[in-house]
C-alpha cells in the first residue's frame, strides 16, 4: 500500500527537482564549472520559505532571499562573507537590512549600498529594497 502510494507521488517528486527551485551563491569568481561547494543556499522565492516553515520565518533571510531572488535573473550574485551581505558582477556590494542599519560594515568599500527594508525613498547609498522588485 505505501509502495503505490510513494510511486503514485515519483512524477511528481521528479517535476519538482527539475524546476529552479534554490539560488546558490558562492564567494569568489570561480566560474561555474568547478564543482564548489556554495557558501549560501537560498530559496528561489521567498514566498517557498512561509509555504515550507514550521516557526516564524526571520525576516532577514526573508530580505536576502528576495535579493538574491532578482539578482540573479540578470546578474551574478556573490557571498560577500563579511565586506556587505553580496557582490553583483564583481562590481557593486550590497548590504540587506532594515532601515536602521549604518554604513559601518561597508563604508571602506567603493560602490557599496544599503538595501534597507521599511524606508520609500533613496537617501544616498542607502536604496529601499523595494526597488530591486524592478530589476526581474
């Protein structure tokens, strides 16, 4: 009886492991090729953390789910360990938080942003996170 029931479910099973369903993201500019082992796993969307959570979701893993998200339809996303939360093409660093966070952990770092959570508009380096939403 188990035996049909997890057969009946394999297609399935199967479907789902071919659709993009997490975003890897590595630390340095390794190309694609070598196998490495990622330095951050994310969902692909973070709606699939709220569908697949038992607790609360912490919104910070929320905020760099939804980055990491629309970057990287158009871009390659890097680890930035601890000089800013990621690395877009090599060139910019960026910083996920809410809007209380300083320029502290970035502020030696040229062409670094803050994408802040809860603020509407953009005050110098410090962009809303809301407005990556564009960039799909």
């Amino acid at each position: 009886m188990i035996f049909r029931t997890v057969a009946a479910w394999l297609p399935t099973v199967f479907f789902c492991l071919a659709l993009t369903v997490v975003n890897y993201v590595i630390e340095n500019e390794l190309p694609q090729a070598f196998n490495v082992e990622p330095d951050k796993v994310y969902l692909e969307n973070p709606n699939l953390l709220y569908a697949l959570a038992n607790d609360s979701v912490q919104i910070g893993t929320v905020r760099e789910t939804f980055a990491v998200n629309q970057f990287s339809a158009g871009h390659r996303v890097e680890y930035g360990k601890d000089r800013g939360d990621f690395r877009i093409d090599g060139k910019w660093t960026f910083e996920v938080d809410g809007k209380k966070k300083g320029f502290k952990q970035i502020a030696d770092i040229p062409d670094s942003f803050i994408l802040a959570d809860d603020i509407e508009m953009p005050c110098r380096n410090k962009l809303p996170l809301w407005m990556i939403g564009f960039m799909y």
